[in-house]
C-alpha cells in the first residue's frame, strides 16, 4: 500500500529487448530519476568501441532540462554489472521505490521475468533483491478510465505509450495545473518509434542511437504516470512488493 503522506520517491524502469524468447537479450536498460535525470545501460556487443559521451551529447540536445548518463556495455553479462551498479550508488533502498509499466503484472507482464531469466542465463545474482517495486499497469487500467469509444468501436488504451498520451493531454492544462511535480504534456521530442518492437530493427543495424532515444522516453514516460497514480489513486489500490 502506498501512502502519500509518507510515500517513497520513484525510480522508472524499462528494458529493451532482441525478442520475447527466452533467449532473446538486452539490449538497454534505462532508468529516470526523480530529479529529472536518467541512466542509460546500453548493450553495444556488436560495436563495443562506442562511446556513451557521444550519446549523452546527442541526447541532451533534445531539451534544455535533460540529463542523461549513458554507460556503453560490451555484453549483455557487463550490462547486468552495470545495472547491479547502478542500484547499489544511485538508489537509497530506504527512501526510493522502483516502478514499472507491465512489468510484473497479473497476468504476468514482461520485464521482470526477462531480467530474471537473463540473470540465469549469465550465471549473475538477481539485481533487484529487496528492492520495493509497484507495477503501474494494474492501478492505471483499474483506477483510470483510459477507454476510448469512437462510434461503435471501444478500446481499452491501456498501454504505456497510449495512457500517458490519453491522461497527460487530458489533465496538462486543468488537474496538474502549473505544478512543478509534474512535467506538462508535450509530444515526446526524443522517441523515433511507435513501439518498442521496431526498436529491435535499429538494434540489429548498429544504429544505437534510436533505441537509445525511445528507452528514454519510455522511463520518462513510466515516470510521470507513477506521479500521477500518487496523486489520484488511493494508497490502498496500489500494490507494492519487496524484489
């Protein structure tokens, strides 16, 4: 259950991907932070002389108040390091909660059971233990209506990218308010895709950058919508666990 008098600060989470299969791999590890700063892990097995400088100039180019830090991996096994790294010198296990967008939902989710095979599939120990985590999928679809009805047709919008676009063009300009909790919505200006699967075209190519751009806005994204689940859904509504 989360409280809002007392609530931990969130920490957005995605992955990409070469696939669904279980021996697919990853290929970026993203996380935004709740000063407005992001992490990227990128896995550059097939090009590991790049560097994350070039990337980070690039990406800090799209808006005046982004801050990204991209660590270049050689293989999917140093990414894991990386992301162990990363919640041992950036999180503070007291205060943060990681959250997620279908991650490890009920009706299973993706994210989470990919990390876990990955982590058994290169030998490492699981990176997120006793961590607490809340999926944002359930509280969203259950507690926001994001149905949309056109004529005769009904559709359940319950994405990440389809949420955020309904709830954010909605409530920009009345509910959150000039706020400074909240960023108002405005078209992604980085992500060059309509869903993570043409992400794994860009991969394949070399051509990181791409991914890159669409991992950012997807955490950025999981972000602002676990902010707006603070603050309109009830605590007890919202499950949270220990990893």
């Amino acid at each position: 259950m989360i409280s809002r008098e007392t609530d931990r600060s969130h920490v957005a989470w995605d992955i990409e991907t070469t696939g669904f299969s279980w021996n697919d791999k990853i290929t970026v590890c993203g996380f935004w932070f709740p000063a407005g700063h992001a992490t990227l892990l990128l896995n550059a097995e097939s090009s590991p002389s790049v560097e994350g400088r070039v990337f980070e100039e690039r990406l800090e180019l799209l808006t005046d108040d982004l801050t990204v830090r991209i660590q270049v991996c050689p293989d999917e096994h140093d990414l894991l390091e990386s992301l162990h790294d990363v919640v041992f010198e950036q999180f503070d296990t007291e205060y943060n909660r990681l959250i997620a967008f279908n991650a490890d939902s009920w009706q299973g989710g993706f994210d989470l059971p990919f990390l876990r095979m990955r982590c058994l599939a290169n030998d490492y120990p699981w990176v997120f233990e006793g961590m607490q985590f809340c999926d944002l999928w359930d509280p969203v679809k259950k507690r926001i209506n994001t149905t949309c009805t056109t004529y005769d047709t009904t559709t359940d919008v319950n994405t990440l990218v389809g949420s955020h676009n309904i709830i954010f063009k909605e409530y920009s300009n009345t509910a959150l308010g000039d706020s400074t909790e909240y960023m108002p919505y405005r078209d992604n200006p980085y992500d060059p895709f309509d869903d993570s699967g043409n992400a794994v075209y860009s991969y394949k190519r070399g051509e990181y950058m791409p991914i890159l751009k669409h991992n950012l806005a997807d955490v950025q994204r999981t972000w602002e919508l676990g902010e707006v689940v603070r603050q309109f859904v009830p605590g007890k509504d919202i499950t949270t666990k220990k990893l």
